[in-house]
C-alpha cells in the first residue's frame, strides 16, 4: 500500500467518532481496527484462493503466498478462529467456515466488479487494473459496489474472465479447458486468463492475445510443450507452455 494511502486511512481513522462507532466495534482504537480488517480481508481472500478441493490450505503455503512468517499467521489464524471465520487446529489444515467463504466471496466481488469497472467505464486496460483494485476492494460500503454493478449491467466475469461471486458471495466456476491440455487440431475461444500481472498481460497484449478469440493449435513440440497456434490474422505464432498454462478457454 503507498504511503498516500495508508495516511489517508490514518487520518480519516484517528478523526473521533461520536456516538455510533464507524468500524462496527467500539472496544478497540479505529485506527487498529481498520488495518487489522484489511490484514484479515487478505488472508481470508489467499485461503479462499488457495484452497484444494476438499477446501483445505496448508499453514505453510499460506504463509508462503502472503510471504509472512509461520508464526505471524498461526496468530492471526487463532484471531479469525475466534470470530468464526476459519477452522483451525494445531498441525491440521486450515479450512474457512460458511461465514469466512462468504466474506472471502464478497471480498473477491468488489475485486472483480472493480477491475470491470476500470475498464469499461474509465478506460484502463486490463494489465493495469489489478493492483488498483487491490486498495478498492477494501471499501466497506455495500452501496458502492451495488451501484458499480448497476452500472456495469450485471456483469458476470471481470476484465480476465474470472467469475463474479453474486452477493451473497456464492461464486460458479465455468468448466475451462487450459491452452497448454488440447490437441493438435483443436480451436478454442479464448475465455480467461489465470494470472493477471501487469507482465504477462502486457506480454498477451503484444501478441494481440486477449478474451473471446479463436485459437487453432497447429503443431506441438513434443521436447518443451510450447505450441505453433494460428489466430484472427497471426498465422504462426510460438507459444512457451509458461503461457499456455495460463489461457483457459472453451473448446469449438
Ligand atoms: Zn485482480
């Protein structure tokens, strides 16, 4: 978070608050409530992320992703337990209750809805979104994000192809198909992205790469995986598995 930011919290935090606490709790100082909601917004959203099939996430991997210390987040595991929001034992894997699912959803929503909002109405491209909607999705009003939707026209996916949860933070994922599984002969239609740094959009981007085109795999090099694709007026275009890896689409 940029120093502009995290004074402009401050200042507004620390104003005094008369009557109705802003932060829903009044026994603990604003300013420390807000950035321990934040802190909490993004472990609730690296668990949702992180999580396998059985909806379980190592300590260790998450400790991994947020590049925060064991102990740090067996602290804060302990504090989300308590308020219901994760299953947490000792050594056993961590797995977010229907209330910490739901946050997490609802969380990922304002994400999203954001990231479609930059792009469509203010014109940002869909490499450079992301890390503004890092410091939006913390907003707290539920009006705000209702009306973005509104605005948007019920967007189902944002700018990358990543679904929208609904607002009960309910989210459906399609069933894609990577780039990097199909066959030579295959086409399909470029339906989502699964990273969405500024580098590997900028990379798509360069290469005229993005949503809803039709990609024809032409050859495929057995020795590395990367792949000779046709599309729109490319011809013969090389793709590394490191990209193929990260398109997902819907099979012709
Ligand atoms: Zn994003």
């Amino acid at each position: 978070m940029s120093n502009k930011i995290n004074l402009l919290i401050l200042s507004f935090a620390l104003r005094p608050v008369a009557g109705k606490s802003h932060f829903g709790s009044s026994n603990c100082l604003p300013y420390f409530c807000v950035m321990n909601s934040l802190t909490e917004e993004n472990y609730l959203k690296a668990l949702f992320s992180l999580a396998d099939d059985k909806g379980e996430v190592g300590v260790n991997e998450l400790s991994k992703r947020l590049e925060i210390k064991m102990p740090t987040v067996n602290s804060m595991m302990k504090k989300l337990a308590e308020k219901k929001l994760v299953h947490y034992e000792s050594y056993k894997p961590l797995r977010l209750t229907e209330k910490g699912r739901k946050e997490a959803g609802l969380i990922i929503r304002k994400h999203r809805l954001t990231e479609m909002f930059l792009v469509e109405k203010m014109g940002f491209g869909w490499e450079e979104v992301h890390e503004i909607a890092e410091q939006i999705e913390h907003i707290q009003s539920a009006a705000f994000f209702d009306k973005m939707d509104v605005l948007l026209g019920y967007p189902k996916v944002d700018p990358h192809g990543s679904p929208i949860p609904d607002k009960s933070g309910k989210l459906v994922w399609r069933n894609y198909q990577k780039l990097s599984n199909c066959k030579v002969g295959d086409t399909i239609t470029l339906a989502a992205v699964i990273e969405s740094s500024t580098e590997f959009l900028t990379y798509l981007n360069g290469r005229e790469l993005r949503l809803g085109i039709k990609i024809k795999i032409k050859a495929i090099e057995p020795f590395d995986g990367s792949m000779t694709v046709s599309y729109g007026k490319n011809t013969s275009v090389v793709l590394s598995s490191t990209v193929t890896e990260r398109l997902l689409g819907e099979m012709l």
